[in-house]
C-alpha cells in the first residue's frame, strides 16, 4: 500500500507523475531526451536495456519490468532483456554495450565506482565519450527513479500483459503522452 494517497488506477512512478503533475513534467522530459529521443548511436533498445539492468540491480520490480517490456518492443526480443537482467557478461549484445552496462552498474553502487578502468575498457570496445556520459546519467537517473518508486511503496502489477501493454505505448509513443489506466490489484 503507498505511503501517500496516489491514483489507485496508476501503478508505479506513473502514479506519482498523476499525482504531482509539476515534478511529471521535467522527469518525463528527461527520460524522453535519455531514452526515446534520437540518439547519435545507441539505439533506444540498448538504453531501455540500461535503465532495466540499472533497476533490476536496485531490485525495483515496477521500473525494471516496464522498461524491460519497452527494451522488449524495441529489440524485438524478450529474451535478450531476461539475459541482461540475469548476467549481462553471457547476454546476446555487443561488447561496447557489456562495457557499458559495467559502467552503469558502478554507478548503481556509487558515481565514486566508476574507474578510468571502467571507462578505457569501453572506449577500447568503442564507446564514445556522449555513450560513457549517458550511460552515467541513465544508471544515475534511473537509481534515484528507483528509490522514487519504492520510496513511496508504490503498487505494481503482477501480470506480465500489463508490462507489455505498457511496454508497447512507450516503445511506440515515447514519455511525454499519457499513461492509460489499470485496474489496480486487489490487496488482500
């Protein structure tokens, strides 16, 4: 049950931007431009594949399965994200992307993790210096979207199609239109 009295027909951080809708506004912004918006080389796929590896390490059920159902409709492949989220290092995807995902898991752990290692290990697998920037802020953003969403003990679904509907708007439509309502679950 939330901490606070949220739209019960809203699950996860869907719930809190109907709520306050003047903090929705520039959090939805931000997620847009980090990871629907064109990006000079990482498809939206692999950043939906960070934001989910970033929140299944922080054990955030919302966050985690609804962007892996947006990485899902990205990539066209489920599998993939369950892969990502179980061991990255054995996980169909390219090295540059494995680099990467070390990098965002660093900074789940703290921004003082990230070593130069960390970084020269990506740019020798072909990371550039806006993928390594944003990167950090995505596994940054999405820690503190993590802890947003478990922070107020929002409720999140238990039934995977509501994930993939989800998953689909996004994908399809990005974050700046609104969600559609979900019959919340009963908690008894």
């Amino acid at each position: 049950m939330p901490h606070i009295d949220l739209p019960k027909e809203y699950p996860g951080i869907r719930s809190l931007f109907v709520f306050r809708p003047e903090t929705a506004a520039p959090l939805n912004a931000l997620v847009q431009t980090l990871l629907h918006n064109p990006h000079p080389s990482l498809s939206p796929g692999e950043r939906e594949l960070i934001a989910t590896y970033v929140s299944s390490l922080n054990n955030c059920k919302y966050c985690s399965t609804v962007h892996g159902a947006i990485a899902k409709h990205h990539l066209l492949n489920g599998d993939v994200v369950q892969q990502v989220k179980t061991n990255p290092e054995t996980a169909p995807i390219s090295n540059k992307l494995k680099a990467l995902l070390k990098i965002a898991w660093q900074v789940q752990l703290s921004g003082k993790e990230v070593s130069s290692s960390h970084v020269e290990a990506a740019r020798k697998e072909g990371a550039t210096d806006i993928e390594i920037h944003d990167t950090v802020l995505i596994a940054a953003a999405f820690s503190m979207f993590n802890r947003y969403v478990d922070g107020l003990a929002t409720w999140a679904p238990d039934d995977p199609e509501v994930y993939d509907r989800m998953g689909k708007q996004r994908a399809e439509e990005g974050y700046l239109t609104p969600p559609f309502k979900i019959q919340p679950q009963s908690t008894e």
